[in-house]
C-alpha cells in the first residue's frame, strides 16, 4: 500500500499552478529591465543548489519557492529585449502554455497512436512552414531538437539519394563505395553543425569542402563548380551542396538559383542551411532575396530562432516526403503493434532519427495563430529595421567601423577609434573583446564577438521580439562609453 497520493490532489493541483503561474508573471513583469546575464559563477550557482537526493516527499509549493529562489535568478533572459548572443529567439508566451499543456497531454509524437493529435498538428505546421518560404506545400518533414539535428536529417537523406548503392543497410564500409562523399559550403559563413552531421554520419569532418566566398560573403558558384569538378577528376564522390539562408554572422543568403543549377548539372543534393534566416522569406522587401529556395531539395529551418518559439524547436523540410522515409524508415513488431488502418496516419519514427518524440508542435500552432502571418512579418520587419539603424549608429560614429551591410536580423561591426585617432591595428582585437567582456559583465546587454575575416568583431543577433530601437540605441552606447574607457586606459 502507498501511503502518498500518486497526483497531487486538484485542489494541490490549483493552488500549485497558480503559485506558478504568478512566478511567471512576475519573471515577465521585470524582463525588460533585470540583468540579462546573472552575476554568479558557475561554482556558486552551484553551491546554491547542490543538495543531496531527495529521501521524503517534499510540498509542491516549497519545491516551487525554490524554483523561484535558486533557478530564475540564475538562467539567463534570453527573452531580455537586450539579448544579442548566439541566434536565441526570445521565447513566445504561447509556447509557456503551450509546453505546460503538452507536458499535461504527455503525448509522445513519434508515433500516430501516442499522438495521434500531435502528429497532424505537427502535420499542419509543416504545410505551414513550407508556405512561408514559399517552398512545395505537398512537402514532407517533421520538427526536430533544432537546427543541428534537422541538418543532419537533412544530410542523411541527401546521402542515401545519391549514394548509388544501398547505404542504409551497407553503410559506409561497404566494398561498393567507388570513393570518398564529399559536400559543399562556403568558407566563411557555411555553419559548424554541418561540419557536425558529416562527422556523426561517419564522413568526417574533412568532408566538408570550404569553397572561397564572394567579398560579400555569399558562396562563389565559379569556386564551388570547380571544387565539384576536382573531386569527381580525384575519384571522390561529391553528393551534397549547402547554401546559407541567412547566415550565422552577417545574415547573407547564398544565390540559391545558381547553386541549384550547379547540383542539377553535377547530380548533387541541394540543402538549404536557413536556421537563422529562412523565415525572413515572409517579408516583402527582402522576398527576392530567396529567389530558387523552392528548387532545394531540403531546407532546415528553425523555429526556436527567428520564430520567436521557446526551446526546443528546429525543423527540416525535405521535398519529397517518400525520401525522407526511404532514409529513415525502420519497423519492429514492438513498434508497430497492430496493422495500420485506414484510421491511423503517418508515425514519425519512420521519418527522422528520433524515436521518442516531444509535442513541439503545439507551441509553433499556438504561436502562429496568436500573432498571424500579419504579426510576424511586422515582428520581422521590425528585427531587421533595427539592424539597419545599428549600421546607421556605426556610421554616423567616429569610434565604430561596419564590417558587413545589414541584411536581415544580423550584424558585426567593431570599435577602431578614440578620440578621431584610429587605433593601431594589432590593438583591436583584444580591445573589442574586452569591450563586449565588460559589457555583458554588466548585465546591461549580452552580445558576444566574432571573427569576421580574421578580425575580432562585435555579433549581434537581433532575433527578438521584445528588442526596440531604445535597446539597440542602450547598448551601442554603452559600447561606446566601455570603448573609449578602455581605450584610454590602454593607449
Ligand atoms: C545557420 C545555422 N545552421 C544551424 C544551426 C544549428 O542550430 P541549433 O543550434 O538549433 O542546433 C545554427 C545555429 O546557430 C545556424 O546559425
């Protein structure tokens, strides 16, 4: 016999998520204005919630005292409207509740049965994403951790398209492999995680062939044509090329069109690398930007950046749903249980390498219908107005030099001089670094550096949907004022 209720009693229930939900709107009350980074250490964040295992129950309100106490205090408000580092969306209140009511429903979307709600939402949102970026809406794909695991997808699929041989059951290590599988990106802006996918599909990381960009940072089509023909004259087997949508640090788009041109010629799978930047689709002004993103074979996206959705949330599209399953699909009796019926519908086990899936997507669903198309693209606009005024600030500035033209929601530029005297070159690196240092030890702003051609340079990513140009107007200046200071200290 227990002695203990297995579920908290609804009146405990109650009282419980209305102690949570005042902690929250309290934590949103003050996002605007409280430090965006905490000020401990890591040894005394620590030290603040070391305890031993819990032996006896304990009450669900003490427990969420100390949620307040211990936890909130010390995470970062990557919702702060003053947050610029990595490419974090802020966090939509519809994916709080939503993610409470997932968590209830307790759904698993990995399979139709244990989710048979959760699969066609997920379904849904799908269609929608494809209709945003103007991609095929018979298209398949599915919601995955985030951006990294939605290019390795990507990636698995594009290698056992054009492998010619059977790959998924003979792997890598098969006799019938004719050379080495080589893919394609472009040096500067090409992103880690695909350098990461070829790693975890056991073509290691050299694989990945840096083809030199054009001076605006987009991917050179003449260099990579002629990297896809040297590899094939050596006996390699080039099978995937990656164009950026909106890259990690300046926020290019690659030419798309001609980069699908190039893979129609020589066979090769067309992946669409648009994480950061894919959304920006939806608005009117940069639309032909994304000029021949509907020709990719696949495309990753990411809602848990500029989609504003909470963690975790990353998505691939691949064109033809029946090569997503092709690459994926792998059945077991236990997994099965019964035969599919007419009733049943699509489980995504056999679509993408996770089994266990969570219900991502209620949060996108709520989220959309909460703000609109209408809502988002005025949210967007908006991101990318404010990295125009950055630039502008840049500009106008006698201490600050852009590195880059603002095309979407990112930016770099980097501190050059005091006082009208530029400062003297080998200086600047450590001197910008030790800008944002001090910056982000503030708690006013966090923002990280970069390199940008060689050159240590000051990130932002504005993919926030709190950010206004008041925060962006704070945090140059307090670049500037941390600028000059260290400046003058360091002559
Ligand atoms: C262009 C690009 N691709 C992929 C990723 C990886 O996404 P995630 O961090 O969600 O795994 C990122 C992350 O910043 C990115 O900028």
């Amino acid at each position: 016999m227990l002695d203990f209720d297995v579920d908290l009693t609804p009146s405990q229930f109650r009282s419980a998520a209305r102690d949570t939900s005042e902690i929250l709107l309290r934590f949103f009350a003050d996002i605007k204005s409280r430090r965006v980074l905490p000020s401990k250490t890591s040894k005394e964040i620590q030290k603040l919630i070391s305890e031993s295992l819990p032996v006896r129950p304990q009450d669900p309100h003490r427990i969420l005292t100390e949620v307040e106490r211990k936890i909130i205090p010390n995470s970062t408000l990557n919702g702060s409207p003053r947050f610029f580092a990595f490419v974090n969306g802020s966090g939509t209140m519809m994916s709080v509740l939503a993610d409470g009511i997932a968590a209830a429903l307790n759904q698993n979307a990995g399979a139709w049965n244990i989710g048979p709600a959760a699969t066609e939402l997920e379904e849904l949102v799908i269609r929608w994403f494809s209709e945003m970026i103007g991609y095929d809406k018979r298209t398949g794909g599915l919601l995955t951790s985030g951006g990294t695991m939605a290019n390795v997808t990507a990636l698995a699929t594009a290698l056992h398209e054009r492998a010619g041989y059977d790959i998924i059951n003979e792997g890598l290590q098969s006799e019938n492999r004719k050379g080495k599988f080589t893919l394609y990106m472009s040096d500067h802006e090409g992103h880690s995680s695909i350098v990461k996918a070829a790693q975890l599909l056991g073509l290691g990381r050299n694989s990945v062939r840096r083809v030199e960009s054009n001076e605006d940072f987009t991917l050179n089509i003449q260099n990579l044509e002629e990297l896809v023909k040297r590899d094939t004259n050596e006996g390699n087997i080039p099978f995937c090329v990656v164009g950026q949508v909106g890259s990690v640090n300046v926020g290019i788009v690659d030419p798309l069109r001609e980069i699908a041109d190039v893979c129609r010629r020589h066979n090769l799978w067309f992946h669409a690398d648009g994480a950061c930047g894919a959304f920006g689709r939806i608005i009117p002004r940069k639309a032909s930007l994304f000029d021949g993103l509907e020709l990719a074979d696949s495309v990753t996206l990411d809602p848990h950046k500029w989609l504003y959705i909470s963690y975790e949330c990353g998505c691939v599209l691949v064109k033809d749903p029946a090569k997503l399953k092709a690459s994926f699909t792998l059945v077991a009796p236990y997994l099965r249980g019964i035969l599919p019926t007419e009733t049943t519908g699509i489980d995504y086990f056999e679509y993408g390498p996770e089994g266990s899936r969570a219900f991502r997507a209620l949060k996108v669903w709520m989220s959309l219908k909460q703000y609109g198309l209408v809502g988002y693209r005025k949210l967007f606009e908006r991101n990318v107005a404010l990295a125009e005024y950055l630039d502008q600030l840049v500009r106008d500035s006698t201490e600050f030099e852009p590195l880059c033209k603002p095309v979407l929601q990112m930016y770099c530029f980097r501190f050059v001089a005091n006082s009208g005297k530029r400062i003297d070159e080998e200086k600047l690196d450590g001197l910008n670094q030790r800008i944002v240092d001090e910056v982000q030890r503030s708690g006013k702003a966090f923002l990280m550096t970069t390199s940008i051609r060689g050159r240590t340079a000051i990130r932002l990513s504005i993919t926030n949907h709190r950010t206004t140009k008041k925060d962006i107007r704070l945090t140059f200046e307090a670049l500037q004022r941390t600028g000059v200071k260290l400046a003058n200290a360091s002559p």
